[in-house]
C-alpha cells in the first residue's frame, strides 16, 4: 500500500483495497486505516481536517479521536457511531492490510 517513510505529521491518503474505499490518516503520532466515510451520514472524509489527533469531517465538522475513532461533542454525537478502521500490517517498511480485514 505504502511505505512508512513517507508517513508524517497530516498525513491523508485514499485508497481503494478490495472494492472499499479506505483512508490512511497520521495526527498526533497516531496512524489509523479507516473507512473513507462518515459514521454520521457516510459523506467522504477525505477532504476532512487532520489536527492534533483528531479528523474532522468536512460536511458537518463533526472530529474523531484517532486513536478509539469515537467522535467528540458529547450529547451531540450521542448518536454517532465511531471511525471503521482496519488493522494495520508492516512488513520490510511497507504498510499493508490482510484482505481478509476488508
């Protein structure tokens, strides 16, 4: 998928894996593979805003934790389900997902 030298402080790459559509995000020396979507209403995170461990979601600014992926806003994501993410595989400095995981 991708070396991890190249992983850096706002690090924000789609890609897609077996059909679905995946981003590998780095913030606050947290690095996730998630899903490019949403839990709120399955809008695009790609474009989203990565600070201080954290993703925002463009389309209604709701942030997620990075390292658990719960969103923050207490009451007012009560609903909001967190980030799907996938486990992350190095291998000879190269980052990787099972397609099993997928």
């Amino acid at each position: 998928m991708e070396s991890s030298a190249l992983l850096k402080e706002g690090y924000l790459r789609r890609f897609k894996v077996a059909g679905r559509d995946l981003l590998l995000v780095q913030s606050a020396g947290v690095t996730r593979l998630i899903e490019n979507r949403c839990p709120h209403d399955g809008s695009p995170l790609a474009k989203g805003r990565l600070l201080q461990g954290c993703l925002r979601c463009p389309k209604h600014g709701i942030s997620f934790l990075l390292d658990s992926g719960q969103p923050l806003g207490g009451d007012v994501v009560s609903e909001v389900g967190p980030l799907i993410s996938f486990e992350l595989l190095e291998q000879d400095g190269r980052l990787g997902i099972s397609i099993d995981d997928v």
